[in-house]
C-alpha cells in the first residue's frame, strides 16, 4: 500500500462529514489528521493507493509504512523541542 504526499508533504485523506454524509478529498498536514478525528461529527482517513497508479509530477507514492515510521519520527522529534 502506498499513500500520496505534495510536495509541501501533506497526505491525501478521504475526509467524510457524519451530517451531511459528504465525502471530500484534501491534502493536510499529517498533524491536522488528529485534529479531525477529535470532532465527533468528521472522519478522517489517509487515502491508499497501490502501486500501478500513476500521478503528475507534482504528487509521489509512498510506501505507508515507511511514511508512517518517517511520521512518527518527526513528531516525536518535534516534542522533544518543545
């Protein structure tokens, strides 16, 4: 599996709004994920894709788990700064 970042690294996400049942997809910020998920009428979730998808330029695959351990590495490096 693999997921899709910009180039700022933002994630694809399939963001769906429990009211109005709407699906939207967006780039966010890793961080904003949370943020989503901590409201009780939205979820988040980062969109997969599998290998043969093709993309312009502007947009790379990444192998989830490598993006998520690079996640994880980089948030707990941030709050040890703070």
């Amino acid at each position: 599996m693999y997921v899709l970042l910009d180039d700022q690294r933002n994630v694809l996400i399939d963001e769906i709004d429990y009211v109005t049942g709407e699906h939207h997809q967006l780039f966010v910020a890793p961080e904003r994920i949370d943020a989503i998920n901590s409201y009780r009428n939205k979820k988040a979730r980062i969109k997969k894709f599998f290998p043969w998808y093709s993309f312009e330029s502007d947009y790379h695959l990444v192998k989830k788990s490598k993006w998520l351990r690079n996640l994880n590495h980089r948030l707990s490096l941030h709050k040890n700064a703070i």
